[in-house]
C-alpha cells in the first residue's frame, strides 16, 4: 500500500516515463561530453516532455549535470554508516531531536552496547549498529526486528510509523574544489558543521547544493525521516535515502557555471506556431572557491538585460543601446545596482577589504541572455538566431553557490517560424572580472500538436518564473454571450503526479462545451494546492483566458474561455484540493467533483504523536495549530453549502479511506439541513484509483449537467440557499460567498463567520468576530432591496464599487475610501508565515557586516535552493543599501539580520515598522514586556512594507546559532505551523538542520522540544501590534 497519492494505475505511467528517462539521461550525457567537441558536432536531442515523477530516487540523482564531472576520486557516500534508531517523530514536526538531552547524535560515542530509549522498540531501547552502503549508492531500508510495527498500528496507526533513524559517516576528498552534493528523500543533511536542504520529495529538478571542501576526510550527518505520505503505510516502513557528489569544472570553458537539461521547459508548436512564447532553463553559479561577501554592484562592466544578438556578433561584443535600456528599467523598477556612496544612502557597500566606495563582486555572475538556434548546431555562423528576450524588470544576477530559473521569450517574426528542433544556451558575465561565458544547456524536440489535442501553455507565474499547464479545448462552441465564454473543468492531480504525464490527462475526457485545465502546483508534490499552488492554478486561468493561447483565430470566438466559472474536479490530493477551491473561493464554482479527498492533512497523517507536545503549553500549540488551520476543509465546508457536489471514493481505498469523503459529506448536509442534499458516490470494492474514475457514466453525466449550454444558458452561479454562511481564519486565502468578502478579523486566526439569512428583498446579517467586510459585484444581489447587519440596518442596496462595511463597537459603518489599506492589515499582508511566498521574492543581506557575512551568504544560498527545489521559483539576492521603496513596493522580502548588522531592517526599525519587535542592544529582542537574550535565541516575524503592499520576513538571532535556528524555521513544506512571529531558544532544534542539538539546554531536561522549545508565537492584529487574544510569549 502506497500513501503518496496518485494510485496503483501509475505502474504503466511509470514504465513509459522510464523508457523516456533513459533516453534523456543519455542525452543528457551527450550534453555533458561536448564541452570539448568542435563547435560543429551534431548534439543528440532531448524530447522536451516532462519525466515521470515515479521513477526510483536513485535514478533521478544520476541525471549528468554539464559543467560537472564524476570520476573515480569524486567523493561519495561512506561505504560503511554508523545508524542509531529508531526514534519516533511526529509528522511535519520540527525542532525536535531525542538525542540532544544526552550530547546530541555527532557527539555520542559509537557503543553497541549502549542504549537509548525508544517507545517505538520492544522494551523501550534501541542500540547502534553498522549500515553498508548498498550496490545502487542507495543507503537502506533498514529492518528493526525489536519494533513490532503492526502492533504499534493497531492502537496508534499510521501515524507510530513515523520514525527517525540517525546515520553518520566519514568520506574522503582527493583534491580539494567546488562540488555538487545531493541527497534525496531527507529533509536535511550537514557536512562537516554546515547544513544543506534535502531533496525530500525526490524531485527530478535541481537538487545540488554547492560547497567547497578540502582534500581529505569529512563527515556526514543524515537524519532519515520516515512520512507515510512520501514512502507509503506499508509494514514494516521502509525508508531509504541515497546521495551524489559531483566535481565542479572550474578549469573547463563554463568556468565553474553548470547548467540542468532536465531542468529546461519549452512552449509546445500548434502546427507552424508556437502556442505560447515563454520557456526557462536553470543554471547555477557553482565555482564556491572564491565566494563574494557583498551583492555586486553594475559599475562592474556593464551589459543589457536583453540580448538580440545578431548573426556573426562577437560573444564580447554587447549592444550600448541595450544597456542604457537595461539601467533605464531598474531604475524605473526602484532596484538600485549601483555600489559606491556612504553607508546608508543609495549605493552605500564596502568590499571585503572594508574600503567604502570600491565594488566587489567577487563570484557572482549576470545573465545577459538566452540563446537559441535551430537543430543541434550550436554555431551560429550557419544558422539565423532566434530572437530571445528575458521577460524581467530586473537584471538577473547569481551569488556563488545559487540556483535560479532563467526565464525567457521568443519574439518577432521567429516566434512564428520556430524549427522542430532548438539548441539553447545562455550567456553571461563576471560581474568582477567582465568575461563573457557561454553555458551550454542542450538541444530540444518541441513537441509539435494538432489542434483538438490536449497541449501545454507555458506562461509567466506571479513571481515572474515560467510555469507550465496541459490544456484541452472543448469540442463544440460554447461562448455564452459577449461578456461570458465558455466554463472550465479545472483538474487537480495527486502528490507526486506531473501534470503532462499521460496517464494523468487521459483520465478527464475532452468535454462538448468546456475547457479542460490541468494546471500544476509548480512541482508534482506542490503546496497540497494551497498557497503558491493555488497562484499556479489563478495564473493559468488568467492566461488562458486573456490569452487564448493555441486557439486557431477561426474559433476564437466561439470558445474563448472564462476563468470566473469553473468545475473542480481532483483526485486524491487533487481531490483534497477540488475541495479546498470549492470551500474558499466559492463564488467561483459552478460545481466540483472531488474525488478521494482528505479533510486535512492533521487526519491524514495525524499529528497527535509530536514529540513537542509533551513540552509544550497547551495554548501555544493552539496558536501554531491555527497557521494551518485556514485549511482545515470540515471548518470551511459551510461556504460551499448550495453548490452542486459529486464527492466519490473507492469503498476499498486504504489510501485515503472513504470516512474522508463521508466526514464531509455529513458536515455539507448539517449546514444544509437536508441529509439527502449530497451523496457520496462510492464505488464498492474499488480502491484509491480504477479505470473510470473520472471518466465512467456518472461523472459524464454530472459534467455535461453542468456544462450544456441548453442546461445552463447563461452559465449562472448556483443558486444562493435562503440562509449561507461565510467563514475563515484568513481573509488572505478566502474569497467571496454571494458577493460577500471577510476583510478583516476582530482576532487575526480566530474563527469569523457572517451568517446571511434572506428574506424576499431584505438580507439579514449576523457576523462572529469580523471587523470589516466588504460586497463584490454578483447578479445573486440583484434583489435587494434593504438589509441589516447585527441589528445596523441599511435602507439601501450594498455598494460594490470597493468601499468597505467596519464595526465600531456595536455599530456597523459604511467605509467610503481604501485609505485604511496604507495604515492595517488586509488580505493581501494578513499573514501567516508561509505568505511570505505568495509575491516575488528578494532575499535582502547586509552589505557592511564582515564578522558574519560568510555566514548571511550561506544562509541566503539555503533559502535561494530551498525555494526552487519546493517551487521551481527563482529570487534574488541583494544588498540592504540597495532595498529602495520602489523595490519593497513589488516584492516581498525575507530580511537576514537585526538592526546591527542590516541597514533594512534599522531604516524600517526607525520608521517604526519594527516596533512590533524592539531590538536590543544585546542582540536580544523584545515583544511587549517580554525580552529574550539568552544564546542560541532567534527569531523570524512578519512586518508590513513601507507602502503596506507587500510583507518583509525578518530573521535574525541573538547570535549565529540563533540566527540558523530561525532561518531554518521559514516553512517550505505545507503543513509546517508557523505563525506570524515566532521566537525559538536553544531547545528548538539544531541552529543548522532542527535536529541533533549538539549539548542541548544547558540546565538538562528535554534537549531538543520542538513546540516546547519556542519562546513565542502568535499573530499581530489589524493594527500591526501585539495582542494577547491571538499571541502567546513564555
């Protein structure tokens, strides 16, 4: 049995996105091998079709990487590992090590007689022992034949499977240089003192990690974690993780700069024509042996952000109109490059000698350009160039040891006249010494569709990186009417399913009068469609309806598509996410067809074994429950009341048990008050995925109910109950019920519901904790005539042209302009924590602190990886000095260091900004009357941007190791409980990787608590101030 959604039906997937993978891997190498072929060597080709995300984890890590190489006297993992476990772990639990209260695992001594106790074993203890490396360069699975795994489920279930085992070794490096390391299905692992994100999902896209290390031994720490969601609930569980080094070439003609083939995602041809312009492909700045330690600045020699280049132009020769252009745009963006100038003011760096004024860029690159030709020729002497633009407002530039996504465009005439087949590579520059260097990426078969075939749209994503979705046009006409076209189905797949696979967009059929989209949630595991996958899924639609992309100009008329009315339908995970669309954001529903859906992720995989639970003060778990709690679907289940539900499940599915579907199912008739309103539709002795499940008569017909414009002329909005109900914990991440939006909470995170009674022409609201509320523009309004609010009565129909309905006291006033957005907290900046990435981001380093610059450097390159390996999205790193107002008005920030070291973070502390959180002189922080000094204390918390458009995460620490602990608590992974501010101690795990915590507290006890070792958490109110209502300080 297999947890990780998406069902058994994947094996014939699998096998065919194995046969695909073989081929990429050895062209791929072909790649790699021509670094040193004459420039006219033909390059075998790699189909641009997205992998199978099912492949086995080792397979995915030996994908060649050009610009690397691997050799025998490359490092590899030890050959022998010394293992201790195992130890129970609770899901998505941080901050937590059992072993820290007796030294922490790196310190212990290796002893098989020792042992350390362990619930999980029979007798409570768990000894050491020595684990081979297998054959494969995997490391397990590992048998414990003192754990009765069945029986510890009978009482507990799937949840006491999850576990922890410890692994350490030593390996040897011979010569000493850059180098790439990955390892997969682990959340973390550290080298030597130094930590590095794991590739936990096994991801096929860019997991590397840059170092450098010196020849000699070295050792390595791995914490292996068990999650029934990523291995499944078999028993025994079954873990296993395996690794990869690489060599950097920094001698070779890429001088240490690497690129990921498989990385590399292109538009599709509808015929002769590209269906949409954008693509991207992912290189990274890998040579570490001199690392910078300020951002670099542009009197560097300088170069356009755009490179036309045309035929028989030199590689050093760059156009001067482009780059007055290029520097015209930042300044018009607000993104100051320029270094020079005193501290504080624009342009105020020092170098790493400490000199004001003189720029260092030492190891960082710009981008100039994408280049591509036809074939697999990369000289452009016998071919035409097509014209490629970068679609940023910004230069792109890469600090030493960071990945990043390089998105561009074709444009002009060769973006209708585009060969089969495109050799790709991209041009930039040294920023300290002005070389211009040529990455080679590899050649690519566009795949070329006949309208009426399912195909992909590439498009630009909210933080300007390029996604991707699979859609398929309706068969007939279907356009409405001048203001409204045609319905969309929007499908959502299961964790670890990848869109274009075929398996997954053959099983929605193509539909008579609607679209079909399959969007991503930016990686196959995603963000469980919350989030920054629920962006995906809003961005796809914008574009396909503004667009049209691939729609020949005959039909565009007569099936443009609307993105306003849509049919959810998922499976699995996807049918997880079907409900959370439907249940928090309504209004955009016409109907959903869910389909082996979980109500949360806390039923799922329940989280009632943390191990920081036993620690931790009953009310502080409450607050950071309630970060997650915005997506608990049985607490929004009453916003989709009246809308149209086929919710299905296998009768046999030991997956995602039917109860799931059951428990919801319930909830809606409850809040209906008619317990035959909704039906589960479940198929006896069906499991978690069989052939018709989205495609068998019943859903056909429920769809085409639906869909049918003799059914649904005018495609109507479901009709409104006579009593609905709006709720949520987040205005941020819920929308509109019958025109009716929750702006604001009296308590932020704490339930608010308006509960609508109407009564011919008259609505009567009643509202539970909502501060201020506002109506949206829906023909369901059209009759009212007069309504009230709490006992406040209104004689005249709601106004929908923006303002907004505030309580004071016990009255409710109309609110006539959105000045109150410049001055409180509103959807858009209500938090929580993991909001930080619903906006592009910029990653902001001091540019004058020296004691610890190698340090801030380190931890921007953690966060820069971290968030292409869980989103495939890009970012960028700068400097404090150059973080003007036009900057923090288009992005959100997360800024590394307090007041002393950061000049951000001091200029917003002395705009008052920071006063939610008072820096001391001891490096300790204050909120309210509460102080925290002591070592190893750090702390990250939300605050708004000067212009109150956007977030910035500030992180800092009383010192290093506080500094680390709060860097590694920014939540990458759904399902992570982190409220607006949180404050950690020395009892929250590992100031590198949240566990193993070295001596642990200094007084004993505990070691590492997970939720017992946070000092406070909470969530600020409208106002941008503490409160005790919804925050919590030990």
């Amino acid at each position: 049995m297999r947890l990780s959604d998406g069902g058994t039906a994947r094996a014939a997937a699998w096998l065919l996105g194995a046969l695909q993978a073989s081929s990429l891997l050895l062209c791929a190498q072909a790649v790699h091998n021509r670094r040193n072929a004459p420039a006219s060597a033909p390059l075998l080709v790699l189909d641009n079709a997205r992998s199978d995300p099912q492949q086995p984890a080792p397979h995915m890590l030996l994908a060649p990487v050009p610009g690397t190489t691997t050799d025998p006297t490359t490092p590899r993992l030890p050959d022998v590992w010394e293992a201790l476990g195992p130890f129970p772990h609770g899901s998505r639990e941080t901050g937590v090590d059992p072993l820290s209260a007796y030294g922490g695992f790196e310190r212990l001594v290796y002893n098989e007689d020792d042992r350390y106790p362990s619930e999980l074993a029979d007798g409570g203890w768990v000894t050491w022992r020595r684990v081979q490396t297998n054959a494969d360069g995997s490391v397990g699975p590992l048998d414990y034949p003192n754990v009765r795994w069945d029986f510890n489920r009978q009482s507990f279930g799937w949840t006491v499977l999850h576990h922890a085992t410890y692994f350490r070794g030593t390996f040897k490096v011979a010569t000493a240089g850059s180098y790439l390391v990955s390892l997969s299905s682990v959340v973390s692992f550290k080298i030597d003192d130094r930590a590095f994100v794991g590739n936990v999902y096994s991801y096929d896209h860019a997991s590397e990690s840059a170092v450098y290390l010196e020849a000699g031994e070295h050792s390595i720490y791995v914490c292996s974690f068990m999650d029934v969601r990523l291995f499944g609930g078999s028993v025994p569980p079954k873990t296993s993780f395996t690794g990869v080094f690489r060599a950097v070439d920094v001698d070779g003609p890429q001088l240490g700069l690497v690129s990921f083939p498989r990385d590399t995602l292109l538009p599709e041809l509808m015929g002769d024509h590209l269906i949409t312009p954008y693509g991207t492909v992912t290189i990274m700045n890998a040579d570490m042996s001199h690392q910078s330690r300020v951002p670099p600045g542009d009197d560097a020699p300088a170069a356009g952000r755009r490179v036309h280049r045309k035929r028989g132009v030199a590689d050093d020769e760059v156009d001067e109109e482009e780059e007055d252009e290029d520097e015209e745009e930042e300044q018009e963006s607000g993104e100051d490059k320029t270094v020079g100038g005193e501290d504080g003011k624009r342009g105020g760096g020092r170098n790493q000698g400490g000199q004001p004024g003189k720029p260092d860029g030492t190891g960082w690159i710009r981008v100039l350009g994408v280049r591509a030709v036809p074939g697999t020729d990369t000289d452009p002497s016998d071919h035409h160039e097509y014209q490629i633009s970068i679609p940023t407002s910004y230069t792109i530039k890469l600090a030493p040891g960071q990945v990043a996504p390089i998105p561009f465009q074709f444009e002009g005439p060769t973006a209708d006249n585009v060969s089969d087949t495109v050799t790709l590579s991209v041009l930039v520059q040294q920023i300290d010494t002005g070389r211009l260097i040529s990455i080679l990426v590899g050649s690519f078969r566009l795949k070329r569709r006949t309208w009426g075939d399912v195909y992909r749209m590439t498009f630009v994503g909210y933080d300007q990186s390029i996604q991707y979705a699979m859609v398929r046009p309706p068969k007939k006409p279907c356009v409405r009417s001048a203001k409204m076209g045609c319905p969309i189905v929007v499908a959502l797949h299961g964790a670890g399913v990848e869109t274009d696979s075929p398996f997954w967009v053959d099983s929605i059929k193509q539909q008579d009068h609607g679209w079909v989209v399959y969007p991503t949630g930016r990686t196959p595991w995603g963000f469980d469609w919350h989030g920054s996958s629920a962006a995906n899924v809003e961005a796809s639609l914008d574009t396909l309806q503004q667009l049209s992309p691939g729609v020949p100009e005959d039909v565009v008329a007569s099936i443009r598509a609307t993105a306003s009315r849509r049919i959810y339908v998922g499976h699995s995970n996807g049918g997880q996410g079907a409900w959370w669309m439907m249940t928090h954001y309504p209004d955009t529903a016409i109907a959903a067809i869910p389909v082996s859906g979980y109500v949360k992720i806390q039923h799922y995989i329940p989280y009632y074994m943390h191990i920081g639970d036993a620690y931790a003060d009953p009310m502080l778990r409450a607050i950071l429950e309630s970060s997650i709690a915005e997506n608990d679907l049985d607490l929004y289940v009453p916003n989709a009341v009246g809308i149209p539900l086929l919710a299905r499940t296998g009768g046999d599915d030991d997956n995602v048990p039917p109860l799931h579907t059951r428990r919801l199912v319930r909830i809606v008739n409850e809040w209906s008050r008619n317990p035959m309103l909704a039906q589960v539709s479940e198929v006896p002795g069906k499991g978690h995925w069989f052939d018709g499940v989205l495609t068998d008569p019943i859903v056909q017909e429920f769809l085409d109910k639906h869909l049918d414009p003799t059914l649904n002329a005018n495609l109507d909005l479901p009709q409104l109950p006579e009593a609905f109900t709006i709720q949520t914990l987040n205005p941020g991440s819920t929308g509109s019920k019958g025109g009716i939006r929750i702006l604001q909470l009296q308590v932020p995170f704490r339930l608010g519901t308006i509960r609508v009674h109407r009564y011919g022409d008259k609505w009567v609201l009643n509202t539970t904790n909502v501060r201020r509320f506002g109506f949206i523009r829906d023909d369901r309004q059209n009759d009212i005539q007069s309504w009230s609010i709490d006992g406040t009565d209104f004689s005249t129909p709601p106004s929908d042209s923006g303002p907004s309905y505030l309580k004071t006291g016990k009255q409710w006033e109309l609110y006539s302009d959105l000045l109150w957005i410049s001055r409180e907290r509103h959807p858009s900046t209500y938090g929580p924590a993991p909001s930080i990435f619903s906006q592009p981001l910029r990653i902001v380093i001091p540019s004058t602190s020296h004691a610890n610059q190698t340090l801030y450097r380190q931890l921007a390159q953690h966060i820069a990886s971290s968030w292409y390996l869980a989103s495939r999205g890009g970012t960028q790193i700068i400097r404090d000095v150059d973080v003007l107002d036009g900057l923090s008005a288009q992005y959100n920030m997360i800024v590394l260091g307090g007041p002393t070291d950061n000049l951000y973070t001091r200029r917003r502390e002395s705009q008052g900004a920071s006063g939610l959180v008072r820096f001391l002189p001891s490096g300790g922080v204050a909120i309210s009357d509460r102080t925290y000094e002591l070592p190893g204390t750090g702390i990250l918390f939300l605050a708004p941007s000067p212009t109150r458009t956007r977030l910035g995460l500030f992180v800092a620490g009383v010192d290093a190791d506080g500094l680390r602990r709060a860097v590694w608590t920014i939540p990458f992974r759904t399902g992570l409980q982190v409220p607006d501010y949180m404050v950690v101690g020395d009892e929250y795990g590992d100031p590198a990787t949240g566990w193993t915590a070295g001596d642990g507290a200094p007084f004993g006890g505990g070691g590492t608590k997970g939720a017992g070792g946070v000092f406070a958490a909470g969530y600020w109110n409208n106002t941008w101030d503490f409160d005790d209502r919804c925050g919590y300080l030990k």
